[in-house]
C-alpha cells in the first residue's frame, strides 16, 4: 500500500490528465448529459457499455505504465550489479593475496580483517542502491553470522550498509555483549539454518501480519516489550510500528549440493537480509533471486574470513589464559 501511495502520489498529475482527458471524451459525445434523463433501456446498455470500457481501458493503461516503469528500474540496476560483482572479484583476490602468514600477530591479522569487511560494506551500499532503485523508499542491507555460547546457537550483524552501519553500531555490539538474540527465539531465522526444514528465505511484505513472525530484535529497539511481537500486536499500528523496517527479504547463504564435490550436507554461514521501512514493496519473484545472486556469489569470500576470525578468536583465548592483555 505504501509503495502504491507514492506511485498515486508520483503520477498523480498525469493521471488527472488522462481521467480529464476521458472525461472530456465522453462530454463530447453528450453522454454525461445523456445519463442525467430518463433513457430507453437499449440507450442505458450502450451507455454503460461505453463507460465500462473507457474506465477498463484506463485501468490498463494505468497498469501497463506501472509494470514498464518497474521493468525500466530492472534494466536500471544493471550498473549496480556489475559493481557488486567486482567488488567481490577484488575481495576474492585480496584474501587470496594478502592472506597474513601463520606466524603473524593479532594486530595484522585484525588489519586483514578490517580491510576485508570494507569491501564487503561496499557490496552491501550497492545491493542497498539496488532496492532504494527498485522500490523507491528507504532500504537497508546487512549479513548475520552466528555465534556459540554455552551451547546455544545465536546470531549478530556481523555488516551493514554504509548509511546504517553507523546509527546502529552501538546497539548491535550492546546485542551480542548481552547475548540478545538466541537463534531460536527468531522463528523465521531459526528456519534457515534448519537442516529439517527446507526454507532458504524469507520473505514478507508486511511484517506486522505475519502470525509467525518473532523476533528478539523487538526488545532490542523496544526494551519496554519484554515477552515478543504477538503479545503486542493487537496495540501496534502502522504509526507506531516499533520496528524501522515493515517488509523484509532474508536469503541464506550457503553452500548446497555440487556436482563438483562430494556427496555433502548443506554448509550455511548466515543470511543476507535485505529490508525496507514501507510496506508492499517487494516482488517475491525477482526480488529474492537478486538477494540470493549476492548471497551466493560472497559465500566463498566470507567463508575465509569467518576461518581467519576463528584463528584470531583462538589467539585471543590463548592470551587470556596467558595473563596477555588484548590490543586495543
């Protein structure tokens, strides 16, 4: 709905035009003055024939403008494509090139580390451009990793697009310092990793609907809602939806089955997500494959960086038990 209030908003004078220019039309032919008197029943039919197909005719007119304005958008995004693409070409032969020896020290295997989340950003600031594009409103991306701790299995924002890594780095750290998000809290999320289950993504145009939807990211904005999103949900409404996202798509990304290996049970890392603070902006379709495009092209890349923050994560505990201080 939001998306369709903007286009009504956006074309809204060349759709008084073309409703003038039919009003017109049928004023010309005396049918509105026609429709005003007592009329035979077969001068009744023609007329309501005329009217339904002038107000028909509109509609597609309408609705052919809409669909190739969205197909203009698609061949738009070409450019942004291409940009995601060499930069995960340069984020391949940089881990390849620059790939610290095994004796290196924490602080250079953090440099390797930091440089390489950089280009990452960048790949998400172009996929983010790609669906500002598409949907005409405000959307963000990111990558979720997991995480273990005693046990239990929980997820982070590992990176954020560019525009929304800085307003919510101190909330994402505080999440993870606090163990906020337990995988299977986030029902929708707990299905990707899900060996039992077959759903790849996640999508939905308007989260506020989805019965299924809970998400410990509710608290993390709202710390006043302490027992999930259904127990809420009959008070929110679309002014004060205490998410800043109402539609969403999550791919996960993840190696399946090859025929250029071994029989092998499905490898994920995390999902890419992809979300937008409108309603109805999404088309499940096209969308998603555009989402899983860069999900699967980055599997390779991130799979190496999450190896190496494994070795630093190793050298961090062997320190401590050493009595060795971590470098700030």
């Amino acid at each position: 709905m939001d998306a369709f209030l903007f286009h009504v908003r956006r074309f809204a004078g060349w759709i008084l035009g073309v409703v003038g220019g039919v009003l017109s039309f049928l004023s010309s032919w005396d049918l509105v003055e026609d429709a005003k008197f007592d009329q035979t029943t077969l001068s009744i039919m023609a007329n309501t024939f005329i009217y339904i197909t002038v107000i028909l005719l509109l509609i597609f007119v309408i609705t052919l403008y809409y669909n190739s304005s969205r197909k203009e958008k698609y061949a738009n995004i070409t450019t942004s494509i291409h940009n995601i693409n060499h930069h995960i070409r340069d984020l391949n032969n940089y881990l390849i090139e620059n790939r610290p020896s095994d004796d290196a020290s924490i602080q250079e295997y953090n440099s390797y580390l930091s440089q390489s989340k950089t280009y990452i950003s960048h790949i998400l600031d172009f996929s983010a451009d790609i669906f500002r594009s598409l949907t005409s409103t405000n959307c963000r991306t990111s990558i979720k990793l997991t995480y273990e701790n005693n046990g239990e299995l929980y997820f982070y924002t590992y990176a954020r697009d560019s525009a929304s890594a800085g307003r919510y780095r101190d909330r994402d750290r505080k999440r993870v310092r606090d163990n906020h998000d337990p995988l299977n809290k986030n029902k929708r999320f707990a299905q990707l990793f899900s060996s039992d289950e077959s759903h790849w993504h996640y999508f939905s145009n308007n989260l506020s609907k989805d019965s299924e939807f809970q998400t410990t990211s509710m608290t993390a904005y709202k710390p006043e809602l302490t027992t999930g999103l259904n127990s809420h949900r009959k008070r929110f409404s679309m002014f004060n939806w205490p998410l800043p996202y109402r539609s969403t798509i999550s791919c996960v990304i993840r190696q399946g089955s090859c025929n250029l290996m071994e029989e092998r049970d499905s490898e994920v890392l995390g999902f890419l997500t992809v979300d937008s603070e409108s309603r109805g902006v999404f088309i499940e379709k096209w969308d998603t494959q555009i989402v899983f495009a860069v999900a699967d092209a980055i599997f390779t890349p991130l799979k190496q960086v999450i190896k190496i923050q494994a070795i630093v994560n190793s050298m961090q505990n062997q320190d401590k038990k050493n009595g060795i201080p971590s470098p700030t």
